[in-house]
RNA sequence: ACCCCCUUAGCUCAGCCGGCAGAGCAACGGAUUCUUAAUCCGUGGGUCGCAGGUUCGAAUCCUGCAGGGGGUACCA
C-alpha cells in the first residue's frame, strides 16, 4: 500500500477527489460517500460506473488514512411505472402498475417482492469485485417512519421549494402541489391527491381510483413520500453525505442536481457533498450474438462472463469518469487484457518505464485490485493464448493451464486468479470471438482427410519427427524441421501448412505450427496424425 | 435557451493544479521459407482547433471565437 506522503502527489482522480473531499468538507471523524440506484429494473453496467466510482473514492479516503462510510442507497420505495420487457408473465403484472416496487411481487418467484429481486442480482456480484457498501432500504426507511422528520421539514418549505424548481420551469408548479406524493392504504398505487397538511404531522389524501379519503401521520404510518427532487436531499442530510457523484444527466443547469444544491441549503440546512459528473457507459461488439438473459440489458453478470474482476476495475479505475468509454466484447477483449498485465508487470518492475508513467500505473493497479496487491508478481497467461489452450483441450481449464510452463507450482489463490481468466476466455471463444479464432481439434476418430501420395508421406513425416523427437525441440528448431520436410518432399511450406491445419483442426488456418504441436504433446498429435501412416 | 465535454501524428487516444509533445495501431525501410488484427528490428510523421491574455516558460491556467458531441428544462 503507498505511503500517504505519495498519495498527496498522485494525480488519479480518486485521489485527487479524496482530497478535495478532505479539504472542503474540512475534519472529520468520517467522510460519507453515498451512491444509489432505483432497483425497478435490472442494475446495469453503466449504474455500475457510479458504485465503483464511490467505492473507489473511499478507499482513496480510507488508503489516506481516512474513516469512510460508503453508503448505498436503494430506492425501493419507487413507483412501478411499467412492466419491463424481461419479465415472464407480463400481462399479469400490469395490475400492480402505479405500485411501489417493493409490494410487487417478484416475477420469477424467488425473492419477496421485484424490488428485492433486482437488488439481490446486484449485492450477491458486487463482493466479487470487492464492492461491499453499507446497503440503505429506503422503503424500510419510509416504512418505520425514519424520514418522518425529513418529511415535515420539506412541507414546511413547501413554498420556498415550489419557487426554487419553478426558477428552471417552463410551467410553472400548480396551486395543489405538494412536494410529496402518497400511496393509498386502499389501493397501494399513488393515485392519490393530497388534500391538506396540518401544520405539524397529519397529511389528509383522497384517493382517486376509490374516491376515498384518509388522514395519516406521519410519525406513523409509511405512506408518504418525498418527490424524488427532495427525496435526495433529504438523504444527504439525514445521512450527512460528503460526496455523491451522478450522472451527466443530473449535472445540467436547471437539471437535478443544480436544483439539488439550492434547496439541500436552502430547506434542509446542508451544504451539497462534493460531487462530479460521471459519462455513459456503452457496449461495443455484442450485436447479434446473443440475447442477454435481462433483456438487451448488460449486466454487471454480463461483464464478468468475460472479464476477470480486477480487470472490470481496471477498466474504470483507468478511464476519468466524465469520458464516455465502451465496454467491448470485439476483438478488443484481447487488447483490454493485454492492458492490464502490462500495467501489473510495470507495478511489480518487470517492465521498465519512466518514473511518472510507473507512479501512474502502479496506482492504476493498486485500484484495481479486489482485496489486496499480490505479494509477487502473478503468472500470467495471455488472453490470445489461454483461449488456444482451452480450444486444445475442449475447454478444461484445469487441464490448460497445466498446459503452460511454471504453473505446477502455485498458490491456490494464484491457480484461482488463473481458472477465472480461463473461464472468461472459454466464454468469449464461445460466444463472442470470431469464426477466425475457434477450432476443434480432430480426435483422430473420424475419417481421415483425403491427401495426395506427396501429401500423406509429408504428414507421416511430421507426425515420426514429433513422435520420435519432440523431446529434442523446442518451437524455433521444429519450426526448421517442418520447412526441412516440405522441401524433402517436394511441397511448398504453405502447402504443408494449410494440409497440417485441416488435418488437425479441419480448417487452413490455425494457431502457430510449431509452438501448437509441441503444445499438444506427443501423445494428442499420434492419436490425430496416426492414422494416415495406414491410410492408402 | 441554458449547462457540460471534446478538438493533440493518417486513425484511436494519453498527457491538463505550467518545465524538452507521447503511446498503440496504420505508413515506410529491413529481417523472418508460418498464421488465427503474424513476429522481430528500425524510420518518418504534429502551427497541440483559431485569436488574444497571464507567465522567465502554456497542449496544460484565463478570456473570446469556431466546429463537433452530449445533457437539461415534463416524470422519476
């Protein structure tokens, strides 16, 4: 871990924000960082930007010897506006439409309500990327009363509020507004109107399907809520948040956040927490390929079907937050991992790089890590490798891995670090590489290809050179020896190539001669090759 | 209308609380009798969008302008 002496001179942005949270917020026993999200759907990986941004800041706060609080808010108590595509028996769920997403029950029948369905999606994957907030359910919060006060506090300003959000309205707010919206005890849906407040803790509704009417209190029961434009600020009062950042959405004159910052002053007494603008996430190379379980939804699940924990991190640890980037499942899969063991060779002094350039990085590296840096530096095995490897042998990773030289001697954490990448290779050669990359390998079963006399003698001659003197070579020296058979035989080298290739894996391409046979031992190649030393 | 971001090599971008303009890819030259954007060695390439200002010194800070992109005002 790095010294707070050189945190001071880092320049990554959290850092830098972990900083300015210290210097506005002045001393204190702990800073708070709050995110937080509407579980009314599947939580995305662009929602995602804004839980590792938090988490990130705090641990910069925490790696500076700081008390951080990362709280993660889930607004549960949210209106259900309409059924999503993804969810089964839709027409069914058009009856609780209006309701708030905690009494909707769960659609797929595992989790007390829909609400509580999208947020244990998210909170069993954020420990695997060493995400672990302190989890706030504002429906509990409503419910038991806890933001009674808040509540209070908003009607009181009722007018002060209207003024403030009609300063960036084309219509203005009209006479009967109220800054809070009410479910009806009789039909749970907030299709209610607020008839009158009393001053003190008795909100008087009708409501509108049932043309009843109700008078409740606050203290009491949890039917109120605030409008979500005060409901945020409320929190940061009640909670005492020091930083939250958002999205470039909210961060517009007139838009959530700006109005945000007047009335937390103004009704609520709270100076805003230090904030930044975070940009949208996009995805690059998933057209078509595959129909995400949640709808064209990607998921954070989704991401790491492809990508190592540490190297999602990476990806946003890497990249300032208001810059738009694009999580790719293309081609691009390969350079991204190709990025992060660089960075992990340059912190652990493998590669050699100028001293700015290594602070960088090293810091990069360090956030990026789940839990903690390794003691040594990690074997690695190259994505573009891995996935020939798991091709060999039919996608048993154990068995890959073994493949590669020094991996006999381990830690288990290592060999964990290990199978997890080989699990992501294995999926993005299923499902996202190019036809140009995949191959099965011949078993050496199935009938043997048609080759001309010159062509049979050649492979017979590779298959007795890997067969009596494999041991002998390494990939540089085979390499020679297969050009030397094409010209004992009369062939052209491509020729023998492109024979070797469909024999192997059916196909005129495929990974390194040389280094691809010594790869699959003896044993595999004789099974394969065998046969033709018969065949007539 | 208002707010924000971007504009740096052919392309994608890094560098931005000031200190000799960088990387990857592409191009070009060479090597390699292989290959899954092939590998290795090497070379060239930029008025840092424009105009001012601050400074000993500006890609970096300030002001204005231009072009491009995004956002907000209704609901959460």
């Amino acid at each position: 871990m790095s010294s707070t002496a050189s945190l001071d001179n880092s320049t990554h942005w959290a850092d830098i924000n972990a900083a300015r949270i210290v210097r506005e917020r002045g001393p204190k026993e702990h800073y708070t960082c709050a995110s937080g999200i509407t579980p009314s759907g599947t939580i995305h990986i662009g929602n995602f930007r804004e839980i590792i941004s938090v988490e990130l800041v705090a641990r910069a706060l925490r790696d500076r010897g700081q008390n951080a609080r990362f709280i993660y808010s889930w607004d549960d108590y949210d209106v259900f506006r309409k059924v999503p595509r993804n969810v089964p028996n839709a027409g069914k769920f058009e009856a609780y439409l209006r309701w708030p997403i905690i009494l909707v029950p769960d659609p797929w029948e595992k989790e007390s309500s829909y609400a509580r369905a999208n947020e244990v999606e998210l909170e069993t994957v954020l420990p695997e990327l060493g995400v672990t907030p302190e989890y706030i359910y504002q429906a509990d919060q409503y419910r038991n009363s806890g933001y009674a006060e808040g509540i209070r506090t908003a009607l009181q300003h009722r007018e002060l509020i209207r003024a403030l959000l009609n300063e960036h309205r084309t219509q203005p707010l009209p006479p009967e507004w109220w800054p809070i919206s009410v479910f009806s005890s009789f039909t749970n849906k907030d299709t209610t109107v607020v008839l009158e407040w009393d001053g003190e803790w008795a909100v008087r509704y009708r409501c509108e399907e049932t043309d009843k009417e109700e008078t409740l209190d606050l203290r009491s029961t949890g039917l109120v809520k605030l409008l979500w434009r005060i409901d945020w600020q409320m929190r940061w009062k009640h909670e005492d948040v020091d930083f939250e950042p958002a999205g470039k959405e909210h961060h517009s004159a007139g838009g959530s956040f700006d109005t945000a910052r007047t009335v937390s002053q103004q009704v609520y007494g709270q100076t805003p927490p230090v904030t930044f603008k975070y940009d949208f996430i996009s995805i690059k190379g998933r057209g078509g390929k595959i129909s995400s379980s949640s709808g064209d939804v990607v998921s954070v699940r989704d991401v790491l079907e492809v990508y190592q924990p540490e190297i999602v991190r990476h990806l946003f640890v890497g990249t300032r937050p208001n810059a738009e980037f694009a999580i790719s499942f293309d081609l691009d899969v390969i350079k991204i991992y190709e990025d992060y063991d660089k960075c992990e060779r340059i912190y652990f002094g493998i590669e050699e790089v100028g001293e700015k350039r290594r602070a960088k990085e090293a810091r990069i590296y360090e956030l990026s890590q789940v839990h903690a840096v390794p003691e040594r530096a990690p074997l690695q095995i190259p994505f573009r490798h891995f996935c020939n490897l798991l091709q060999i042998t039919a996608g048993d990773i154990d068995r890959a891995v073994a493949l590669f030289p020094g991996t006999d001697s381990l830690s288990e954490e290592e060999l964990h670090r290990l199978r997890r990448r080989g699990s992501c290779a294995w999926n993005w050669i299923n499902r996202f590489a190019p036809d140009d990359f995949r191959f099965t390998l011949k078993t050496g079963a199935e009938p043997p290809i048609e080759l001309s006399d010159v062509q049979r003698v050649a492979v017979v001659a590779l298959a007795d050179e890997v067969r009596d003197r494999a041991a002998e070579h390494d990939e540089k020296s085979l390499a020679q020896a297969i050009y030397d058979i094409a010209a004992a035989n009369g062939i052209e080298p491509k020729e023998l190539f492109q024979i070797m290739y469909q024999v192997l894996v059916g196909k005129d391409q495929g990974p390194r001669l040389a280094g691809f046979l010594l790869t699959l031992g003896q044993s595999r190649v004789e099974e394969i090759l065998g046969p033709y030393r018969t065949q007539r």
